[in-house]
C-alpha cells in the first residue's frame, strides 16, 4: 500500500483524524466517512440521529405517559409503575397503557401481604427510579400556569422523589435491582421454556437497554447469558432471532471481551445462516446490524468471516428482491473494513501504538483480493444507480476505496461510466442551485467532487 496509489477519495478522507469516526459506527450509526466538508458531515449525522432513535439504539431516556388507551411504546421509553405494557406481534411495537386504577391497588394489596414482587411491568427497576427522580425534578421546575399545575400534580403523583419511593419499598421488602440482577432475571425470563413469546421478546428488548454499557455486556458473559442470547439467533422464529441480534450488535460493540467470547460462541455462523436464508427484512437488518458490530476492529472475526464464505453471503443479500435498503449498508460495511485495514497498516507505520499480534492479523485478512474475485468491482459499481443522494454517496465512497483494486474493472465497465456521466450532469445542476443559495462546498458540490475525480482516474 503506497501513498502514490491512495484512491482520491480515501485521500480525501478526514474522518481517520475525527475522534467521532473512531467511535463504532455500526447499525444506528452507518458510518459518514469519506466527505470532507464538515457541515456535510453535520448534516449527516443529524440524519442519522433520526435514524438511530427510530431503529436501533434507544440511548435517550424518557419516561412514557401512559393513558388508558393502548399507545406504542418507543425504545429507551420507561414506564411507569402500575402501566400495562404488551406486545403487538403484528407490528412489533411494545405498547402501554394504564392499568385499571383498582387492578393496581389490588396488586398493591397483594404486595403487602408479602407476596413476591410481580416479575416486570409492575416494578420499579433501578433505572425507573432515576427517570422518575429526573422528571420529578424537571416537574418542579415548570413554569406555573394552571395547566401546568396540573400537570405538576399528576407527575408528583405518579413519580414521587426517590427517598420516599425507596421508602415505600423498603416497607414492601423490595429491593431495588443491580442491573446485574435485572440481566440475570431477564435472560431467565428469555431462557425459560414457560415464558411466551412475547414475554421472550419484551426480555431481550430490556436487556438490549443494559448491554449498551460495556460493564453491562461482559457481566452478561459471565454468567452465561451472553451464550443463550446467541443461541437465541437460531430460534424458529424470526423475531427472537430479530431480537437476539438486536441484543448482541449492542453488546459486540466496541466491547473485544464481548466479541472474542461471540466467535467461540458460535455468534458468526449463526448470523451468516440468517442473512442466507429466507428471514423478514427486520430480522435481516438487525443480523446485519450485529455482523458489523462483531467484525468493526477485531480483524480475527474478520478473517473468519472471509473464511465462512461471508462474502458469498453478503453477495446473494444485495441481489435479493427488496433488499435495496441493506445493499447500501452491506457496502458500508465493506467500506468500513477496506478502510479499516488501510489505516491500521497507516497507524502503525506513524503511530506504533499497535501490538504486532493485532498488525498480523490485519495483513492476513484477504479483503481487497477476495472482493476482486467474487465480483464486488461490479456489484458496486452497479449500486450506483440507487436513486438516493446518500446511498450514492456510500457507494461513490466505496468506488474510490475499491479504485486500486478495480482499476482493471471499473475501466472496462462502460455501463458505469455512463451512469457517472449521467450523475454528473444532475449534481453540477444541483450544485449550481446549491451555490445559487450561497452554499459554495454543499453536499451535491461535494458528490459532484466526487464523481469528477472517479471519472478523472478512468480516464
Ligand atoms: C438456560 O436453560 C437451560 C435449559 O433449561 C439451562 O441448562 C441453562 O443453564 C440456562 N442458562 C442460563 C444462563 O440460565
Ligand atoms: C442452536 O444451535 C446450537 C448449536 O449450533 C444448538 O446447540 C441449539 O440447540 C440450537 N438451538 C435451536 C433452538 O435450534
């Protein structure tokens, strides 16, 4: 790998020196690599934001209001105590409502004649009771006009200040849970063959919130629970499977412990054989979520991945029917790798702050050779005639990694380099509106950029 032969693109990239690019990038957060400009890249992320919060990573707390109407519950929502909470199999969401006044006070009853706490949606976890002192704070602080008043009453009384909440439970005999206790419960609660089905998938919803912390994941190897969840991914039904990779692709990243104990648990095979068979959209796309997790920065999984024909895998997946949205993220992914491997053989020629084990690994994973051969010069390159602005850009980005390597391809290909042609032509129109209303480096200037340079180094 020489400087002189660095694809324009990648030489173009910034993200190496940005903090935030080292961060994980799988899943909720696709990665944003490759422009330049950094409005552009807030500009994405912004987008992605969007994305992570309605599909993958519940990261931002709140606490749900429940009315007596059923109503869909969104993840990192919490409820509060007394809320009825199920799940809708025909949508997957988990929706909540209020309990039936009388029903709680029955439970209550029944809790203080020193019967076990009811396992779940009647409970305070630990985390309920930090959202409920937050919001009790966040009520005291309200303005107060008479609506708010009100409102200020009801959320005293149904999130009352942590002291007095941790009193009432001590008179009860409850005690509030360690996360370790709640992950032991929720994988007995996954684990059990009493449970139903959704009691299954509202545990591994629950347990995808407290695996986000690294703590969190590796006590969950600990005790075994890591295992049952990645034996989750060859259940006969499609959403434990959905659900057990949502749980895992949190629990990998970043997190090499995690990832390690993954591969000897069997994790890469099974996601392989979901992405290869016939599966839902949802299921496919979390699998895909938790593969990249366990390969981003662990070049050994990497290696086996190219080992277990993972490549062959992800090939039949971007041919598929109505598999347009992960054909895009299936290109990042390799995006990410190929640019992955370049910088770790870059960092530690300048930096030296890499063991030589992990530098070894790294030479031995046969990426750019094996794309060459199973055809990823031309599936690319024929992923450029997505009609989304940015699955172009992640696929123009990808062309620009894969340009040394598919020099020879990409050359002789003239159905692409009419499609850059055309390409061209619309982004030098919108980039001209684009400067018209003052934006000189937008984001069409910059695909445009992009394109100039690829048609430039075919020429
Ligand atoms: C899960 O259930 C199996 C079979 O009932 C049991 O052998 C195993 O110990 C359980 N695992 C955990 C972590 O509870
Ligand atoms: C999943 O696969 C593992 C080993 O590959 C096996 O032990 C387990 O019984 C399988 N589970 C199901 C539900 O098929």
């Amino acid at each position: 790998f020489q400087p002189g032969h660095l694809p324009p693109l990648a030489q173009l990239d910034l993200c190496h020196f940005l903090s935030a690019c080292l961060l994980p990038s799988c899943g909720g957060s696709w990665p944003e690599f490759a422009l330049t400009n950094p409005e552009k890249r807030e500009k994405s992320s912004t987008k992605e934001t969007e994305r992570k919060e309605t599909e993958l990573e519940p990261e931002i707390l709140e606490v749900f209001h429940p009315t007596h109407e059923w109503q869909a519950l969104h993840p990192g929502q919490a409820v509060a105590a007394g809320s009825h909470v199920r799940l809708n199999l025909q949508t997957g969401a988990r929706e909540v409502k209020l309990q039936d006044e009388d029903k709680f006070q029955t439970n209550l009853k029944g809790l203080k004649k020193g019967k076990r706490l009811n396992i779940n949606t009647n409970t305070y976890t630990s985390q309920d009771l930090k959202n409920a002192l937050a919001k009790f704070k966040e009520g005291a602080e309200m303005e107060n006009s008479k609506e708010d008043q009100e409102r200020q009453a009801k959320v005293k009384r149904l999130f009352r200040p942590i002291e007095e909440l941790k009193k009432d439970f001590e008179e009860l005999n409850v005690v509030i849970e360690t996360d370790m206790q709640i992950m032991v419960r929720l994988i007995n609660k996954f684990n059990s063959s009493s449970s139903s089905l959704e009691e299954k998938i509202a545990a591994l919803f629950d347990l995808e919130y407290y695996v986000h912390q690294m703590d969190n994941a590796q006590d969950l190897l600990s005790f075994g629970g890591l295992q049952v969840v990645i034996n989750g991914l060859n259940s006969t039904e499609p959403l434990v499977k959905e659900y057990a990779a949502f749980v895992l692709g949190a629990a990998f990243s970043s997190n090499p412990k995690v990832q390690v104990e993954a591969i000897e648990g069997g994790a890469l095979q099974k996601l392989l054989v979901i992405l290869a068979t016939e599966q839902p959209l949802s299921t496919k796309k979390k699998a895909l979520f938790a593969l990249c997790s366990l390969l981003r920065h662990f070049p050994y999984a990497q290696q086996q991945f190219l080992k277990l024909g993972g490549l062959q895998v992800l090939r039949s997946l971007v041919q598929e029917k109505g598999m347009e949205v992960l054909a895009v993220r299936v290109v990042t992914l390799l995006y990410d790798l190929v640019t992955e491997k370049m910088f770790a053989e870059e960092d530690a020629e300048l930096m030296r702050d890499m063991s030589p084990e992990k530098l070894q690994q790294y030479r031995q994973v046969r990426l750019l050779p094996s794309l060459q051969e199973q055809g990823w010069c031309e599936i690319t390159a024929h992923l450029l005639a997505l009609p989304e602005h940015d699955a172009r850009e992640k696929v123009l980005q990808t062309l620009g990694a894969l340009l040394a390597t598919c020099r020879d391809h990409f050359h002789q290909d003239t159905q692409l380099r009419g499609t850059l042609g055309t390409l061209q032509a619309e982004y030098q129109a919108l980039a001209a509106l684009e400067l018209q209303e003052g934006e000189d480096e937008g984001y069409f200037r910059e695909l445009l950029d992009s394109i100039n340079s690829l048609l430039t180094e075919l020429r």
